[in-house]
C-alpha cells in the first residue's frame, strides 16, 4: 500500500508563474488536508477536502490560492501569481476518517524567484 | 484562542534525560489526540496515538488529563536521535496541529 505521494518534490517558479501541487493520498482515504509550512516555522492548516468537495479552506489565503480534490485524480493546488512569500513547503495528509490519524506526503518545496 | 496550543521551546537536554512535553487543548469535546515527529525538511510521521488511560511504547509514554484540558509526552532515557520537532493534534469532529516543540538532546 503506496504512502501519500506528492510531486512535484521540488519546484522553482518566477514571480507571477502558476504553481500546481499534487497529491495523491492513500488508497482507501477521502480525505485530504493540505498544510504550508515557512522554515523554522510550525505546521499551518490550509484547506480539508474530501472527494469533489472542500469542507474546510478557513487556512486559505483568499486570493490566488485554490484546492480541488476530484472524483478521479490526484487533489491538486493551485497558486496562480505566485510572489517571493508563497516560497514554503507544502505538505500533504490524508485519512481514512476525519478524525482518525494523518498520513503526510514527503512535500513539494516551492521557491519562488 | 487556538484550538491546540504547544510550547515551541526549544527544549535542550543532556543524553539519558527526561523530558516531557504538553499541549493544551481548547474543545473539551476533543475525543482523539496523537503526537507526530517531524525531523528537519521532512514530513511529520506519527509517533502514537493518545488513549484515554495512557499508553507507553519503549521509552515513549503518552498522557491525556481531561480535566485540564491537556497531553503530554513523555520521553525516557533521551537519544540523540530523538531530536526532532514534536507536534500534536487533537479534536473533536475536525483535528488540529499544535505548531510543535522542538527538542535538542545534546551529547
């Protein structure tokens, strides 16, 4: 049974480029957490999905940033025009339950130049 | 007021002591808690899962006190390798991570 698996690992983008993240979760897990974390930092919640719905995007910047976890697919995000501050690691979870423990892709490493 | 709270120390130790680490929680309907590690540029991994009476695993012992809202995490007997950042999480029907402790064992 493969882990979450998130890609890409590593990702350089220009200011203004788009960034797409993916995620994969674990087979048999529907729900799907996204969190940003700044180095040095702690974990920071972004959004909670569960398949073809967002439940909880309270973390989410309101502009630029965007989440979809479809029917058939990975969940994807999204930050379009991406300035020097979106430059952080990106994690990835998924569970089998909402309350039940979660499982973390290795990160995407976004820089920013 | 956040919904779990941690120290972030950072917590420095001498090999083969013991440390203990809390968090505090503000939902008293909160039902389910873990502790993760997470070591440098890597993603958290779960380290237990808190029960209701308290569980041990090897020099790992892991606490909840439901009256004051609050657990913990108990380390023995302190490894270099134990150094690492240790978060927590814990919530009713939404979970939520505490920003983590970090922790230096120091030969």
């Amino acid at each position: 049974n493969a882990g979450v698996m998130q890609n890409p690992r590593h990702l350089v983008r220009r200011r203004g480029q788009e960034a797409r993240l993916r995620c994969s979760p674990m087979k048999g897990h529907s729900h799907v957490y996204w969190y940003r974390q700044l180095p040095e930092e702690g974990l920071k919640f972004m959004v909670y999905l569960q398949k073809e719905n967002i439940i909880d995007e309270s973390g989410m910047p309101k502009e630029r940033f965007s989440a979809e976890f479809p029917k058939e697919g990975p969940s994807i995000l999204r930050i379009q025009q991406v300035v020097r501050g979106d430059s952080a690691a990106y994690f990835c979870a998924s569970s089998p339950t909402q309350t039940d423990t979660q499982y973390f892709g290795p990160g995407t490493r976004l820089t920013v130049l | 007021r956040k919904e779990v709270e941690q120290d972030p120390g950072p917590f420095n130790v001498p090999e083969g002591a013991t440390v203990a680490f809390n968090c505090t929680y503000s939902n008293s309907a909160s039902q389910s808690f873990f502790w993760y590690r997470q070591d440098c540029r890597k993603e958290p991994k779960l380290l237990m899962s808190v029960y209701s009476s308290g569980n041990e695993d090897g020099r790992f012992t892991a606490q909840l006190n439901r009256a004051s809202q609050y657990i913990s995490l108990l380390i023995r007997d302190s490894k270099l390798s134990d150094s690492a950042t240790y978060l927590c999480e814990g919530g009713a029907n939404n979970l939520f991570f505490g920003t983590g402790t970090r922790l230096t064992v120091i030969p």
